[in-house]
C-alpha cells in the first residue's frame, strides 16, 4: 500500500502526512503500520502562548544567568568549591611541558577561555541545590495550574505545568484559535534541540538522523520537518477558506536548530542532502551551543588528554546564552516572533 507520501492538496480537500485519502480531520491514521500509529500519535491541535516580547524577556534571562557569576548570595565570592585555594585550576596545565607547541597553544587558548568564576558558581550552585537522602534524589514536583475558574491562575517561579485534558472546553477553543492566529501570522517559531551529545543510540552517528525503526525508515529529523511542513499546509488551507480565496503568499514557519560543535556540520550536511525534508532552506537556522568543562566532585576540571580539557556541551540551559550569542534572538525580533516552541530532538 502507498502511505507515507508527503503532504500533498486533493481538490476535495487536503492530505493527511503520512496516508493518502484520509481527510485532515481525521485524527487518528486508520492503518496501523504507519508511523503515526508507531508513535501513537494523534492531531489534537497546537496550544501556543502570546509573549508580548520575547526577545526582551530571554535578554534579561541571559544578563541575569551572566552577571555576577562569581558572587555568592550576598555578594561575596564564591569559595570552597571546583578551585585550588588561590582560585585557579592550573592542574590543567600540568604536562604543558610535555606538549608540542600546537598542543600547547591550543589547550591554553581552551584554559583560558574558561570563565573560571562562571564554573566556580555554577558548580557550587549545582551542589548546594542537590539534595540526597537516603541515597534519593528529593525534587520540588512542578506547580500544576488550574484553569477551572474565570481568574487566570498565578505563575510561579520555576516550573509551570497545564494539563490540557483539564482546560475547560471554552478556554482550550480560544487557545487553539490564538496559537492558529499567531502561526498563520507568522509569529510564533520552532526550536529544536540538537546539542546532546548522545553517540551510543546511533553508534557514532547524531540520534536524530539515524532509523529508529519505524515502519517508513523515517529519521526523526525528518518527521519534525515533515510535521512543520504539515502545519504550513493546514495553516495555508486555513487562511485560503477564511479568506474566500487563494492566499497571495506560502505560510512559512521558522525552525531554529541548536546543535553542538561535534555535530554541527554533520547534521547540516544531512539538511542539505535531503533538501531539507520539504521546507525551504530560508526557513531553517543552525547554531551552535557552547561547551562546558567537565569537572569531578570536587569540581576539578578534569583533562581528556594531556593537551585536551575534557569539554561537553553546556546542556539545554544552555539555550539562552546560546541564543544571544549566535545572534538569534536578533533574527526573531527581526522576524517580529513573539513565541517560540521548544523540542527536544527525540520528544516524538
């Protein structure tokens, strides 16, 4: 049987992703080897958040994470933690000596690099937030909203979470119909998180391009843009009805791809082989998160090598620094973004 075609528009009506002759409302694919159905994937719609400004709000994110690393609650400096007593992490250096003069160069280019105090903080911050008991983690669960009355619940710091199956049917209406607003508008972008430095499920290769058996061989890559370039198709037919006619222009939504420097290149080049799975080349960023130092429990940087600090990508928090650094927070407000939706890569 033919199923896994790409989106394609019937003259009765559009066509679901991944089966032919199924009406885009249908939710559910009626065939049960197909990709949706091995994901247990149902359309249920897009829930979407107005943030008046965005770029605003990730630049005083990223300035409060930045300043003042080295100063502890009250201003004093941090000490006790992942420094020798002068403060340093020379250990590093040890066998400089020992090195050839490119060796050498570039793991002092690497040390010195390092925001010492920066590491410092974030190490002793890590440790003071970790509590154990009996050999448990103990978490703060996050703060479960209720939409059940008129008032719109209090934010609170941290984690937020809404249950959609609990949104009042009203409410969850008007949602829907923003985030369709806010997309067909072209306000809202995709974030995908790529920096993971996961080479034991691919055997070498980057998760995200690899055949993690479905039935379509598909790549996980390849799904999201396919269900980007699904989205643009539905929001595309959308405007064309409310409009009474064919729209002047092709809805296109941005996707921000954040890798690390190791697969970086890799996974550009399978965008560029692939043609970009559909979507337009304009349409997808690549950038790169930065690289942290990996440290013991005493917080000593640890050495891969003798002329190599051993280094790891900075994490999915690192997504804020990343993007003020690679300039993408000034291509979302260039594009007048106002939201954003953030993916891990293998969140199917």
């Amino acid at each position: 049987p033919r199923h896994h075609a790409a989106p394609t528009m019937g003259s009765t009506g559009s066509v679901h992703p991944c089966c032919e002759n199924v009406p885009t409302r249908d939710t559910r694919c009626p065939k049960v080897t197909c990709d949706f159905d091995a994901l247990h994937h149902n359309t249920v719609g897009s829930l979407g958040v107005d943030i008046p400004d965005v770029s605003e709000a990730v630049a005083q994110l990223a300035d409060t994470l930045a300043i003042q690393w080295g100063d502890g609650e009250n201003g004093e400096e941090d000490t006790g933690y992942g420094a020798n007593d002068d403060g340093t992490q020379d250990h590093v250096l040890t066998f400089l000596d020992e090195l050839d003069p490119e060796q050498r160069d570039q793991l002092e280019d690497d040390y010195h690099s390092v925001d010492m105090a920066q590491l410092q903080h974030a190490f002793r911050k890590g440790k003071q937030s970790l509590e154990i008991e009996n050999d448990f983690h103990r978490y703060r669960p996050p703060k479960e909203l209720s939409w059940e009355f008129k008032t719109d619940p209090k934010i609170h710091g941290a984690c937020n979470v809404t249950i959609a199956a609990d949104v009042r049917r009203g409410k969850f209406v008007t949602w829907s119909a923003m985030a369709l607003s806010e997309m067909t508008a072209e306000r809202v972008g995709v974030v995908l998180l790529c920096g993971g430095f996961d080479r034991v499920l691919g055997n070498g290769v980057f998760k995200g391009m690899i055949n993690v058996g479905l039935p379509s061989g598909k790549s996980i890559l390849q799904l999201y843009c396919e269900r980007m370039q699904r989205l643009c198709h539905t929001l595309q037919r959308r405007t064309e009805m409310l409009a009474v006619g064919r729209s002047s222009r092709a809805i296109s939504i941005p996707l921000y791809i954040m890798t690390n420097q190791w697969n970086h290149e890799e996974i550009k080049e399978f965008f560029e082989e692939n043609k970009f799975f559909g979507l337009l080349p304009t349409q997808v960023t690549f950038f790169t998160q930065a690289n942290m130092p990996c440290v013991d429990p005493k917080g000593m940087i640890l050495l891969q090598d003798r002329g190599y600090m051993a280094m790891y990508p900075s994490g999915n928090g690192g997504l804020f620094h990343a993007l003020v650094e690679n300039g993408i927070l000034s291509d979302m407000k260039t594009r007048d973004l106002r939201g954003m939706v953030v993916h891990n890569c293998d969140n199917l």
